[in-house]
C-alpha cells in the first residue's frame, strides 16, 4: 500500500504522530509537504496529493489542516477524488465500505494524536464493501464528475 501525505501550517503538527504510525505499520509512504510552520495556503497540498493519488501514484492520500475542511474541499476538485472529512472512527469505515473513499482529510485544531490514529488506521484497514447499491452510488459520482469536470 502507498500512501501520500499533505499538511498546511494547520496540521504540522500532527503530522509526525501520523508518519510514526505509517512507519510502524511499514506502510510506503510520500511527504508532500508542507515542512515548516510558516504560514502557507492549504491549497497548494491538498492539490498536489490528489493529483497524485488521481494519477494513480498512490493508493490513498491523507491530508491534514486546521479543521480539515479546506483541505477536503480542495482534494474534491481533482476528478476521481473521493476525499472524506472524518473526525471519527466510525464515518472513516463507513467511507471506506460505501464511498469507497481514496482520501482522508482531517483537522489538527479538532482532533488529537490517539483519535487520529485510530481514524487512519480503520481508513487504511477497510475494504469497499461491492454491494451493488454502493457500486451505482459511486458510479453515479463518477457520471457527475463525467458531466461537470473538463
Ligand atoms: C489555516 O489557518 C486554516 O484556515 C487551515 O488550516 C484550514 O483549517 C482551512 O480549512
């Protein structure tokens, strides 16, 4: 499994706990930044990991900012981007078996280490679940990304 990772000032500082758990589990993974506290635009991160798990590079990308919202916003730009804003373990499984979400994005100012773990850990662990009401759901997403994206 590969993994590619992107925070904005809002979410460097949980972005070791995060890389601690990727390297413990021995799971690949790619920083995209970005690397100091300065202040910098979340838009900037969030685009380049999308556009890399989009292009198939990674299997999954993680995003963290403040609240986790901008950074989802922006991921959901990206065709054939389905970035979940999670704050709980339950809504990372559930995105996981009904959304067959391939992007998780949370934030730093809402959530601590131990929760985000357990968020990343039931994400990266959940398979989609195939039943066919989901598979015609995230068709139908696709048909809308077909129709609204250039
Ligand atoms: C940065 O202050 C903050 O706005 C950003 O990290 C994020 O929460 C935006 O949605």
């Amino acid at each position: 499994m590969k993994v590619a990772i992107g925070v904005d000032h809002g979410g460097i500082h949980l972005k070791p706990a995060l890389i601690k758990y990727l390297e413990k589990r021995g799971i690949e993974y790619k920083d995209f930044g970005t690397f100091c506290e300065d202040s910098c635009d979340y838009n900037d991160y969030g685009e380049a990991v999308a556009k890399a798990v989009a292009k198939g590079e990674f299997d999954y990308g993680i995003l963290i900012c403040g609240t986790g919202i901008g950074m989802s916003i922006v991921a959901n730009k990206i065709k054939g981007i389905r970035c979940a804003h999670c704050h709980d373990v339950f809504s990372a499984k559930a995105t996981r078996q009904h959304n067959d979400a391939n992007m998780l994005a949370f934030g730093e100012r809402v959530i601590g280490a131990g929760l985000m773990v357990e968020i990343v850990d039931a994400f990266l662990n959940t398979d989609f679940s195939g039943e066919e009401r989901h598979v015609r759901r995230v068709s139908k997403i696709k048909a809308l990304e077909d129709k609204n994206f250039s």
